[in-house]
C-alpha cells in the first residue's frame, strides 16, 4: 500500500522508457510525505488498442491511485497535482490524469494479516 496503475496506449510511452515513468511516480509519491517508500507500489499497464475522443490515434496516460483512507481531500488532489506536472514534464502527451480511490481499512487484509 499505496498501489499506483498507470493506464497508457503504448504510443504515449515510445519516447520514454517504462522505467522512467514508474521511476518518476514512485519519486512523486515518496515526495508528498505521506507514504513510507517501502510501502509504495507502481505499475505500468500500455495498451495495444485503444480509442480516445473517438480517435484510435490519440494518446492518453492515466493514473489510478489507490490509498488507505486517511488522507485529506486536499493531500490526495496536492498527490495528483504533482504526478500529473511531473509526467507532463516528462511525456509528450495532451491526456494526462490522475484520481485517487480510498481503501477502507475495515476490509483491507494482506498476507502478513494471516
């Protein structure tokens, strides 16, 4: 926990290697404070298809965060904000997003719970 998907069409990525783009949200989530960096997980899933504003041609790069709840409305829209300027930075891309989902902790269990 925090687990951090990015969603993109491969074409959004071929000018920058995958690693650099999990590399840059693992660094952004460190940054905020509000996670442990042991703690934090990022993924990239690229699609081979896709349409976007009705054109199959169009990149998009969204960030699906999911945290335990917690946090400030204001921290996890400050969390977005920094990703989604750090891979404008970085990408050549109109289509960047980013939300974050609260975990309950209620119903949260993992292998070490056991």
């Amino acid at each position: 926990m925090p687990h951090f998907i990015i969603h993109t069409n491969t074409k959004a990525i071929q000018s920058v290697d995958a690693q650099t783009i999990l590399k840059t949200v693992h660094k952004q989530a460190v940054s905020s404070g509000l996670f442990d960096e042991n703690d934090i997980k990022v993924r990239l899933v690229p699609f081979e298809k896709s349409l976007v504003a009705g054109k199959p041609d169009n990149d998009f790069i969204h960030v699906f965060g999911y945290i335990m709840g917690g946090r400030s409305t204001a921290q996890k829209s400050k969390l977005s904000e920094a990703i989604v300027k750090k891979l404008d930075e970085l990408l050549n891309t109109e289509n960047i997003a980013m939300n974050v989902y609260d975990f309950e902790p209620q119903t949260y269990f993992h292998r070490k719970m056991i």
